[in-house]
C-alpha cells in the first residue's frame, strides 16, 4: 500500500475536519504495516497528532470522504477541485453531495463503473486530467482517469463529476 494509502486509512481531513478511522479500521485497511500516524514515537505530544473529529454514528462505522481534483492539460490553464462526504453524513463542496454519494453507492464505490445517458460534446482534444483520493466505506481510494475534455467529463456521470 503506498504512503498516502497509510495516511488516509488512518485519518481525512476535510474542509478543516479530521475524520479518523477507529484503531480497529485502520489495522484493517493496511496489509504490510500500520499506517505512520498509529506508531507514536515517545517523544510525540498530542500536538503532534490530527485532532480527534467528528466519528460515526454508533450503528454506522463507514466513513466516505473524497477529493476530487481536475486538471486542463492544455490550452487556457483551469483546475477545479471539490470534497465529497458521503458518510456518516452527506456534505462538503460538491455542489450535488445527496445526488453524487446516491450515484457512487450505486456504483459499488467504483468510479470506473460510474455511466450517464451520452452527451453531446465538442471533439475537440483538450485533456483534463482527474484525480480522487480518499476513503469510500473506510477503505483507501485513488482514482486517475484522463478525458479528452471537460465535457466528457462531467458527461461521464450524472452528478460525481459535475463540479
């Protein structure tokens, strides 16, 4: 598991809120080793560690938090950026957060497995690179997809990817 795999298994930080796993999730999430935020050297203090944050319901221990991040390759430099939490409550920028975390459970968690009725954009090839990190139901999530435009972007989905 790579290094930013460790670290979100252990905690997300999200709109300037730590969601931390429990002990118990974080073990889980990585197979190698514990992730670096769980081996506290003698000499940390408890200014040294992410603040404790919000936790999950008592019945409902997922936590799903992702950025998302996209990025034009060429022409007129843009990037966007939006957080998605999904659970244990709805919220963060996305402008469609009930809609899109409704689409990505239907979809497994699988941004791969996302679809939306076709749309109809330009063929003109301006790459826009996208990115999603964090955690959906507590596990560690990367996700990279190039498309040849914004519009086939946000036509790839009906509500993840319009942000």
């Amino acid at each position: 598991m790579s290094k930013l795999g460790r670290l979100a298994a252990a905690a997300v930080l999200v709109c300037g809120t730590w969601f931390a796993l429990a002990p118990a999730q974080a073990q889980e999430s990585s197979t190698t080793e514990p992730p670096p935020s769980s081996r506290t050297p003698e000499s940390a203090t408890p200014e040294s560690s992410p603040p404790a944050g919000p936790t999950p319901e008592a019945g409902d221990s997922r936590i799903s938090v992702l950025t998302l991040s996209a990025v034009a390759r060429s022409g007129e430099p843009e990037f966007r950026t939006t957080t998605l939490l999904c659970a244990p409550k709805h919220g963060g920028a996305h402008p469609e957060p009930v809609d899109a975390c409704a689409e990505l459970e239907e979809a497994g968690g699988d941004f791969a497995a996302l679809t939306a009725e076709p749309a109809a954009c330009p063929m003109i090839y301006e790459p826009v690179s996208l990115l999603v990190i964090g955690l959906w139901d507590s596990r560690p999530v990367t996700y990279q997809h190039d498309f040849a435009n914004w519009c086939v972007l946000a036509g790839s989905a009906e509500h993840v990817y319009k942000f």
